[in-house]
C-alpha cells in the first residue's frame, strides 16, 4: 500500500509538466481514476490503472481535482482523472409537467443544472435507477429524453 | 527501494481522523452499532470520538455516554432540528464544526464517528463531511427494502443489514434478503449483524479499517 498525503500540484503547471510528459513517454505514469463524487473525498483507497493499491490521506483543507499529482519522483508519477460526468437530460412538455418533475427532482434530492428548458441530473450511478423513478412521467409524455 | 537521504520522511504531524458516518432508518440499530464499534476500536488502540445527530433530543448522546464504554467529553450531540438528513447532506456545517472542534481537543484522534438523525431510505452522506459511510437497515424493516433500490441502499460505501436475529420472528427469508441485497450492491460489500449479541460486528470494524484506518498498525 502506498500512501499519497500530498497534492504536489496539477499537471498543467509548467514546473510538472515536462517531467510527466518524459515519464508518460517512459509509460511511467500511474492513473488514478476517481468519480466525480469519489474526487471529493479525503481519504480513498483505490487501485491505479498499474495495479498500485494507493490509500490517499488529505488534510481537510486540501481538495483532488482533475490532473492533481500525488506522486513524482524519477520512476514514477500518480496522477488523479476524473471520469466523465454524465447526465440524464429531462424536458418537461409544459409547465404543469415542469413544476411537477422539478418537484419530483427535489423530493429525491437530486442534484440538478438548469440548461434552457431542460432539466440535468448528474448520474451518480446507473441511469436505468433514475430512469425507474421517472417512469410514469416519462410513459404519458409529461417528460421526455432530451 | 530508494534510500537517499533525501528521501528520508521527515517526521509527521498527525494527520487527522478518518470521518465515517453511520446513517439508515430510525430503530435500524444504529446507536447500537456504535455502542459495539466502540469498544473493539478502542482494543485496536484507535483514538476515537462520536456525533450523533438527533432530531430534537440528545438522547443518543446520552445513552453512548452512560454506556461507560467510552469517555463522555468524547461524545457530542448535534441538535438537527426538523430534518435530519440535511445536517449530513445539504448542509453539514454544524456536524463539521463539531468534528473540527473534537480534533482540536482531542489532539491524536484517528477516527470520528458520525451517527446520522434518522432518515429515510433516500438519504445519504455529503462527502465533505465522512470520507466513508455505512447505511444501515434491518431485517425487521422486510426484506423487500434492498429491493426499493433506495439511494441510501444503493450509494453507501457498507451496507449494514442488521438484527438478522429477528428474521424467523418476522418471516423474512433471510438467503433470499442476502442475495438480494448482494444484486442491488452490484458487488459493493454488504454485511449481516446482529448489533444486540455483536455478532458479525468484527467484520464491519475491518471494513472501516481497511478503507479509512489504513495507517494504523
Ligand atoms: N434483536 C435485535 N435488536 C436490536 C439489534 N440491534 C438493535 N436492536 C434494538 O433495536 C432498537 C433500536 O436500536 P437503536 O440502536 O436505538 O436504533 P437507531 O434508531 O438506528 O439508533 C433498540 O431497542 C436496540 O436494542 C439486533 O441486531 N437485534
Ligand atoms: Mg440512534
């Protein structure tokens, strides 16, 4: 196990950059994939794509984003990815049914973005458990797929 | 390994406690895990300290602290008021504070545990507040409710489902409740207790351990 206590920076920063980019080359750089709920963890374990069992240990202060680098020393870097967030699009086919799905929405306490006249739900899990929820608005056509 | 000087560790501060936050229906047996986790964490030399989050009350806080299984100034209420499940979610400000708060008195703490109002099977964690969280249920609760797919069920890091004891008393068909339990996890753990006798507790204290407490010896 190998404990990451440190965020040594991003790996956009020029000083970072370049050495990562000699070891990515040297096939020296370890992912560690996380969620976009799983980022905002503190402490975490999890494999990397190598394999490597990591354990990360941050202050509370601290917070991973997208590209922070956790280790980097002349063999190797960890460096976090952030997968891709994905959205169910909703859109409501009129007012009635907007106040009702963004009700909806609250009641389950989802976590919404607004986009013109459809409503984003970021998955946080299988979209087919969403999509089982919103099944009767979606079966009368209140509610379609954006 | 390298072994340059400079690659020495230089001595470290303490780092902080894991937060981990129980959560699950009311009478699901979550105060009762807590009174079992206490005292084999402390066996394990684990500095530890509790928030329990009541709705208007601090009864839980009390009963931990008669207990005598642990050192009252290390068991704090959180008064949530109407909702509970907010003070884990939207908003943890209070519980944080609290948490902040046993950290700075208690300098060497390596976990702190959370115990959540009350809820509902949709709620859930805020990860800003628990790096961890275990959902609680029970086998008296049906065992249709790893069925309902609720969020708690279905989001938490350890699926507790409790008083397996109880299963012949209320017809619920406990291999059955097993298997479907292991299908809405989708392979993510789940463990059977019995919280009255401690029974199968030693496995949720190494699941803790294992993901949270990994720098202990
Ligand atoms: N038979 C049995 N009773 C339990 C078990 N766990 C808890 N209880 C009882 O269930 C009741 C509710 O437990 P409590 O921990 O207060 O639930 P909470 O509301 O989730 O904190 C109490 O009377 C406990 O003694 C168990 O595994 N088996
Ligand atoms: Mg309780």
């Amino acid at each position: 196990m190998l404990i990451l206590d440190r965020i040594l920076g991003q790996a956009s920063d020029p000083a970072l950059a370049d050495r990562l980019h000699d070891l990515s080359h040297a096939g020296q750089v370890e992912i560690l994939s996380l969620s976009g709920s799983d980022i905002q963890r503190h402490r975490l374990r999890l494999a990397s794509d190598r394999g490597t069992d990591c354990a990360i240990r941050l202050e509370r202060h601290q917070q991973l984003r997208n590209g922070s680098v956790l280790m980097l020393d002349a063999q190797r870097a960890i460096v976090v990815q952030m997968q891709d967030q994905q959205f169910l699009s909703l859109q409501p086919r009129d007012t009635a049914a907007a106040l009702e799905l963004g009700y909806f929405a609250g009641n389950m306490h989802w976590t919404v973005r607004f986009a013109g006249d459809t409503l984003q739900i970021p998955l946080n899990g299988p979209e087919t458990d969403y999509l089982e929820r919103l099944a009767p608005m979606l079966a009368d056509g209140r509610v379609q797929r954006a | 390994m390298s072994t340059a000087l400079n690659a020495l560790p230089l001595p470290q501060a303490h780092p902080g406690a894991a937060r981990v936050g129980i959560g699950g229906p009311v009478g699901s047996g979550k105060t009762r895990l807590l009174e079992q986790l206490i005292p084999r964490f402390i066996a394990r030399g684990i500095e530890l300290a509790i928030i329990t989050n009541d709705l208007a009350t601090r009864e839980d806080a009390e009963r931990v602290q008669r207990s005598g299984l642990i050192d009252p100034q290390r068991v704090i209420p959180v008064e949530t008021g109407a909702c509970p499940h907010t003070a884990i979610r939207e908003d943890p400000t209070l519980n944080l504070q609290m948490a902040d708060a046993l950290e700075a008195r208690f300098k060497n703490l390596d976990l702190i545990l959370i115990e959540s109002g009350g809820d509902n099977l949709a709620s859930t964690f805020s990860l800003d507040l628990v790096d961890y969280w275990i959902f609680v249920i029970d086998v008296a609760g049906g065992d249709d409710i790893p069925r309902k797919r609720g969020p708690g069920v279905l989001s938490c890091d350890l699926l507790v489902v409790n008083k397996y004891d109880l299963a012949p008393y209320v017809g619920v068909d406990l291999p059955r409740m097993r298997r479907e339990s292991a299908q809405a996890r989708d392979g993510r753990p789940v463990l059977f207790t019995n919280c009255a006798t401690g029974d199968g507790v030693d496995a949720v204290v190494d699941a803790i351990s294992r993901a949270v407490l990994f720098d202990q010896p």
